[in-house]
C-alpha cells in the first residue's frame, strides 16, 4: 500500500468525525509532521504519514520530540490499523 492511499483514507475518517486534515507545510523548517489533524472541541493533533515499514527520518524524529515536549500529540502512521487506531483514539473511545 502506498504512502498517498494511506493519506487519502485518513482524510476521509477525520472527516467523517467533523475534522480537518490540513496538508502542512512549513518553508525553512524542514521535517515538520506531513499534516495537522484539526479535531472538534479545539484539539490539534500532528501526524506524520510513511509507506508501510518506513521508519521517521532523523529530522522528522527531532520535530516529533519537540511537539511533545511541548504538550502535543504527534502520531506516525504507515497502515490501515494505524488510522483505525488513531480514530478510536481522538474520538474517545
């Protein structure tokens, strides 16, 4: 499964749930996560997409220890668990 199917889905389910899905890009800051889950109630969560097996690359390791630090939420996902995961997860359940 590629990377972009992957991405497609989870735009869809956060969608479903009355959310965003925001493409993020960040000029001069490279290794920023791939998108901003923008989630009702005023929650921001931070995810990284990869192909199936792909590790976080050196920058995008560095970018998610500092988010959380800072408090967030950053997820990495790469399959269809995954996703399901993470709906279960900002959903509550």
């Amino acid at each position: 499964m590629r990377e972009t199917t992957l991405e497609r889905r989870l735009v869809r389910e956060v969608e479903r749930i009355g959310g965003l899905v925001p493409k993020w890009t960040s000029p001069g800051n490279r290794g920023v996560p791939d998108r901003i889950v923008i989630l009702p109630g005023g929650e921001t969560v931070y995810v990284e997409m990869k192909a199936p097996g792909k590790p976080l690359a050196p920058l995008q390791e560095h970018w998610k220890r500092k988010l959380l630090k800072l408090g967030h939420r950053h997820y990495k996902i790469d399959s269809n668990e995954d996703i399901d995961r993470f709906i279960d997860e900002v959903r509550g359940s």
